[in-house]
C-alpha cells in the first residue's frame, strides 16, 4: 500500500521565542537550563535518565522537568527542578524559550512534540536515537544521542553548551516554521484527501 506521512503540527504563533522572567524567577542566572516535558512522566519517558543526568552534571547546569505530578516532584534528586503539568501553552513556550536545550529522552515517541515545540521557540534539542525522535533533528537543530548512553548524552550538553543557543536558534526556528507549522500540515491532509476521493 502506498505510504504517505504527514507530521504533525504546532501553533508556531504560541511556540515561538518568547520573553519572559523565567529564570531570575527560577534563580537560574548564569546556568545552562534544560527542560524536559512529558505528562504523565513514567520510565519509558526516560525518567530515570535524567535522574541519572543530574548526578553527572555539575551546578552549572540545571534540569527542569515539567508535567510532574505533586507526589513524584517530592522525589526528585536535588539537581533537577519539578513543575506540574500545565494546560497554558504560551507557560509552556516560556519555559522553551528561556532553556538552552529541549531534552527528549524517551524510549518510545510516535513523533515528539515537545522537541519541535521547543524548537518553534528557537530552542534546540536532545534526543535519543530511538522512534520518531531522530527524524525531527537536523545537525542544525540539536543532537541524536545513543538511546540511554548518559556518558555520550553528558558529551552532547557540553557540546551545545560550547557552541551556545545562538548558534542554533534561527535553523531551529525556521524549521518548525517550515517543517511543522499547523496549518501547512493540516492542509495536508485535506490534499490527500482530495486526491483519493478523485
């Protein structure tokens, strides 16, 4: 049968840079922040990684997990932060757009939208070279790590760190834009449609 994928989309008018006070909030001045977000967290969503994470990068760096619920932020190593699940998507894109880094460490992702989320908001990613994951970045965008290799992943922070955000925030941008944009990708759909009805 033929095979016609078409990705799913993101507002790219609510994911987008975003200003915001985030990080004098936060007390995160001066430090290299990534974010993760899944709701609900579980292992499959590589939760134990970024636990792992934690304890292998210094205070310079700062983890912060969003989509938690009340119980697991309590359990949460000292290194990383824990926010609950929010329905506000322009929140959302204020945490993207304040990070250095989007991390996506999940085992199982039928595409990834968090990662291109964060994009749109001309942030770049890290993922694992697992699922859907590896085709949403570019060398441009971010980094395709080994799946729950945290020595090569800690490598891959440092890197993005020294080549800094500037250096990927217009590719990252510009490929949400052109790549994920709803309405581009809804349209697809309406296309497709067209075609098999003729």
């Amino acid at each position: 049968y033929p095979i016609k994928p078409i990705y799913n989309g993101i507002d790219i008018n609510i994911f987008k840079p975003t200003e915001n006070n985030l990080r004098e909030r936060l007390g995160l001045k001066g430090k290299f922040v990534m974010v993760g977000v899944a709701s609900p967290w579980y292992p499959l969503k590589g939760m134990n990684d970024y636990f792992e994470l934690s304890k292998r990068l210094s205070s310079d760096f700062q983890i912060i997990m969003i989509g938690l619920t009340p119980e697991q932020i309590k359990t949460l190593p000292s290194g990383i932060i824990g926010i609950e699940k929010t329905q506000n998507q322009r929140e959302l894109a204020e945490y993207y757009s304040m990070a250095d880094a989007v991390l996506n460490l999940s085992y199982q992702e039928t595409f990834g939208m968090t990662t291109v989320e964060g994009m749109a908001c001309a942030t770049p990613g890290i993922v694992y070279n697992k699922t859907a994951s590896p085709e949403l970045i570019t060398d441009e965008t971010g980094i395709v790590v080994a799946t729950s290799d945290v020595d090569t992943l800690v490598l891959a922070i440092h890197k993005l760190r020294s080549n800094s955000k500037a250096h990927y925030s217009a590719a990252c941008r510009n490929r949400a834009v052109t790549c994920f944009n709803k309405d581009k990708q809804y349209s697809k759909y309406i296309k497709l449609y067209e075609v098999l009805s003729d």
